[in-house]
C-alpha cells in the first residue's frame, strides 16, 4: 500500500486538480480505459438534457494514461473532501483504490473515480452518437465541448494519446463550427 495520497486524473483532473500536488507524473492505468459513458446532469449537462463526461470502465487489456497527482501530508483530509465533493456529486462515480504505473517505473497506488455500471447515469454510445450529444450539452461547469476539448487538449501537451478522444474532439469542432 503506498503511504503518499495519490489522486489519478483522466480527465477533467488533469486540467483542473482543485489543489496544488506535491508532485504530478504521467501514469498508466492498466485493465481500465477512458470512456464518455457517464451522463452529466450537473456539471456538463442538466437531468432535461444529459451531457456525457468521461469515466473509468473497467476492460480487459485496456491501458488508460492520466497523471497521478501526490497530494501535500498536511492537505490530504481537505484535498480528499474537495474532491469527493467535486466527484460523487450524483454517485454515478465508485471510488476506488487502483494500482497505478507512474512514467519514472514506480509503483504506486492511487485513489480515482470509476463508473457504476448499475447506476442510471451509465450509458453506453457509439462516437457518432456522443459527439452529437457533447456538442449540444451544457450545464453548470459550462458547454459540455470545452471538457472534451480541455481534456484532449491537455492530453496532447502531455503525450498522451488517445484516438477516440481526438476523433470526438475534432467530430464535436466540425458539428459546432
């Protein structure tokens, strides 16, 4: 079990962490991938009409990329109740305790957000149907485009690919242009 708090971001958290880390490394996630499978009825969308916002699923073989952000010894209650607050908004998200390869070969332990597959916000749609779906959306954090954007934009600044995200983000830029 790792002593350090780590927090695992694969989506808006790596844009926005809500806190200042004690360190941030690109990490991997194996047997997890990045998925629009969660509607978004508070954040990037309303319970009239739902936004989609990125979860963890669990897939076999599958590798989700992210940063594992360590989080301050005397910040960790606080930082663990802000994201918490952020996070478990609706319960659609389970919080869960996965292992995590950092970029530097360590191994750690970090503490992240996965859907529940049993919970109504769950869902399931091929690209085309969530690219016509994130471009229409908005809710309290704003248009449901700029979290696809925001995210995909700071995978890229990072290194970190991944092609589904890219073909929605450039789907979602031709349908609202």
């Amino acid at each position: 079990m790792t002593e350090q708090l780590w927090i695992f971001g694969y989506g808006s958290l790596l844009w926005n962490p809500g806190f200042d880390p004690a360190e941030a490394v690109t990490a991997c996630a194996d047997g997890w991938h990045r998925s629009f499978c969660m509607r978004s009825v508070v954040h990037r969308g309303t319970p009239e009409a739902p936004g989609l916002v990125l979860a963890l699923d669990a897939a076999e073989g599958a590798h989700c990329h992210g940063v594992a952000f360590a989080v301050k010894k005397p910040e960790e209650d606080a930082v663990l109740a802000e994201i918490r607050a952020r996070e478990l908004v609706t319960d659609a998200y389970l919080e869960a305790r996965i292992a995590l390869t950092l970029s530097d070969g360590r191994k750690i332990e970090a503490i992240t957000y996965v859907i529940d597959k049993a919970h109504d916000q769950y869902c399931s749609h091929a690209l085309e149907e969530q690219a016509q779906i994130i471009a229409g959306a908005t809710g309290g954090r704003g248009p449901n485009r700029d979290y696809l954007w925001n995210t995909a934009a700071h995978l890229h600044a990072l290194g970190l690919n991944d092609p589904d995200l890219d073909w929605l983000a450039e789907r979602v830029r031709a349908l609202t242009v």
